[in-house]
C-alpha cells in the first residue's frame, strides 16, 4: 500500500456501506420467504424454521465475503492508480521547488493525473528555457534574499 491510510478509509467506506445491502438484503429475503409460506397455508413454514434461518444466513455470509474481498482488492486498485501518481508529484515537485527543472514527470499508463504531468512537464520546459536565456533569476538571487 502506497497510503495505507487513506486506501483503508475508502475501502472500508465502500465496505461497511455493501455489508448493509447485503444485511438489508437478506432481511427482505427473510421477509419474503416467511410471505410465501404464510401464502401457502401450510405449517411448513415453523418446521422449516431452523433450516430456512440457516440458509439465509448462510447466503448473507457468502455474499459478504465475497464481496468484501471484491471490494478490498478493487479499492486498492482504484487507489494505488491515484495515490502513487500524487505521491510522484509531491517528491517531483519538491525537487522542481530546489531549482531542478531538468526532471521529468512519468506517470504509469494506466495512473490518473495525466493531464497534470503534461501541464507540470511543459512548465519545467518553460522554466528551464527562461533559465538557459538568462531570463530566471536564481533561487539564491530572491529579492527577499537581498534584503
């Protein structure tokens, strides 16, 4: 994991919200099936009781697991495509700060941020052109350096 926290808050977010419809779900499974067999006039129902709670839940167990690691491994996904971009930024833009504008930006194909990369790319050319023509003053040169 790149950022641990904010990956397990987004995956927990999207977890703890399909363990409730899952939940929900089954209650209205429960529900439903309890209709059936009052419809059908039988006492079925009471002596399929344990069976019938057992089932549901059961179900209700899969489909949380299952889609608990779904969700797990999806949000990781999803998250490593935009937290290792910005963590790249963040370091690359640290070095560009100490004056290095020979860097360049490469994000993986498949990360977010693309646009961004390009923009911070072009202005790293931008700058280091006006520094080759003599036209950037020098990071030890600040005004407020002088003063």
């Amino acid at each position: 994991m790149i950022n641990k926290g904010f990956q397990l808050k987004y995956i927990g977010r999207v977890f703890w919200f399909t363990v409730a419809m899952i939940t929900i779900g089954g209650i209205f499974a429960f529900l439903f099936v309890s209709f059936l067999f009052v419809q059908a006039g039988s006492d079925a129902f009471i002596l399929q009781y344990p069976l019938v709670i057992k089932v549901i839940f059961a179900t209700i167990a899969v489909q949380i697991l299952l889609t608990g690691v779904f969700i797990y491994w999806e949000g990781l996904y999803i998250t490593h495509k935009i937290v290792g971009p910005w963590v790249r930024m963040k370091k690359f833009l640290e070095e560009v700060g100490k004056g290095n504008f020979s860097m360049r930006l490469n994000l993986r194909r498949a990360d977010e941020f693309h646009d961004m990369a390009k923009w911070i790319n072009e202005m790293c050319d931008n700058l280091e052109r006006l520094r080759a023509e003599g036209n950037l003053m020098p990071l030890s040169d600040k005004p407020e350096d002088q003063g």
